[in-house]
C-alpha cells in the first residue's frame, strides 16, 4: 500500500514554513460550529455509518444463527461484501457521482431498505446475502460523496472539515455496534433491522437538509 502511495501520489509543493497557531485552529472549529450545512452533513455521516454498522458488526452471528453457515461460508460472505464495497466506490466514480447530495440521500434510503428486508424477512440464505450485498455497494457511494460535498460546498477550512468528518464516521461505527447489541437483546434481528433502516432514513435527512441557503448558494459558486 505504501507503495502504490509513493506511486500514485504526486508530491506536495513546498509550503513556507510557519509555526502553529493555536487561535486560527480553534477559530476553524469555531465556524463550523455555525455552518448549518457542514454541521448536517457531520450529523448524516455519523448516523449513516452507525445504520450500516449496527448490521454489519453481527453480519458473522445473523449469518450462522439465521442460515446456519460455517466460518468458511460466512469468509466468503465477508469477502463478496467488500468486493461489493469496491463495486460501490468504483460507481461513486462515474455517472453516480453526478449529483453527491442526491447520491447520499438515494443510497442511504436504498441501502436501509435492503439491510431492513434482509434482517426482517423470512428469506432464503442467497436471497439475504444478496440483499446485504447491495447494502453494501450503496454504503460507500455515500461516504464519498458526503467527503465530495465537505470540500466543494462549505465554506470553512477543508482540513478540519475532514477531519471532524472521518471522526464522525468512527463514532458512527461504535454508535452503530452498540445500538444494535442493544437492539439484539431486545428485540432480535427484526429490531436490528428496523434500527438500521431508521438511522439511515434519519442520514438521509439530513443530507436533505444540508443544502446551502439560497443566499448562499450563488456566493459558494462565484467562489
């Protein structure tokens, strides 16, 4: 991995050299903190991540307790499903990726219905697995472009913004992991499911409701 890095990277520019100043990194903080559209698309991304999560961190106990697959059935499960990971990134790249906000309301909404009925529904063992699949390819269609729209729409510093965006995600994950124990215990996969779907109905929402202003909006692309 490294090497391909080396590779495919080009290498930064040289940069003045300049001594860290605390104030101007506490005042990037301070202006995300008033951007509605920035602090939305933060909000998304956690309960995105956290809907995926909350299936696909007992994706191994739904799989052996539901279909009764051995840990070499449930690897190849684990293996398409990353190929499937692969297959949404490589379509976030294309015409998918047209639109960024659209792609992360309709893929959220998609993937939280296919996780919901592959959970909930009596179905056969291929007929799940596929389903998760597909839940899978549309998950991270939705974190690119949600990074897509960090650094084109907002308008404070495109560092910090990352930043706080890919901390989101990995609270998200162990959000998702303890919503979804909790959900276990309680309810069953039926409960696991209707979770997931909610958080990422509510992700969906709120990537609705991160469109800038109208006031805004011309500013941001004149800039």
């Amino acid at each position: 991995m490294a090497l391909l890095l080396v590779l495919l990277l080009p290498r930064d520019g040289m940069r003045p050299p300049a001594r860290p100043n605390v104030r101007q990194i506490l005042a990037a903080y301070t202006s995300i903190r008033h951007h509605r559209p920035t602090l939305c698309l933060f909000g998304g991304n956690l309960l995105g991540c956290a809907g995926q999560f909350v299936a696909l961190t007992y994706l191994a106990v739904f799989l052996h307790e539901r279909h009764a697959l051995n840990t070499r059935e449930v690897g190849w499960v684990y293996l398409v499903a990353g190929l499937g990971g692969l297959l949404g990134n490589w379509l976030a790249g294309g015409r998918l990726g047209a639109d960024p906000r659209s792609m992360m309301i309709a893929t959220r909404l998609l993937g939280g219905s296919a996780v919901a009925a592959a959970l909930t529904l009596s179905l056969p063992v291929l007929a799940a697995v596929g389903l998760l699949w597909v839940s899978m390819v549309l998950y991270t269609p939705s974190v690119v472009a949600t990074a897509l729209v960090l650094t084109s729409e907002s308008s404070v510093g495109r560092a910090t913004r990352l930043a706080l965006n890919f901390a989101a995600a990995g609270l998200g994950q162990g959000l998702g992991g303890a919503v979804g124990g909790v959900a276990l215990v309680l309810g069953g996969w039926a409960a696991v499911g209707g979770c997931s779907f909610t958080l990422l109905v509510a992700a969906a929402v709120l990537a609705w409701w991160s469109r800038p202003s109208e006031k805004v909006a011309p500013a941001l692309a004149v800039a």
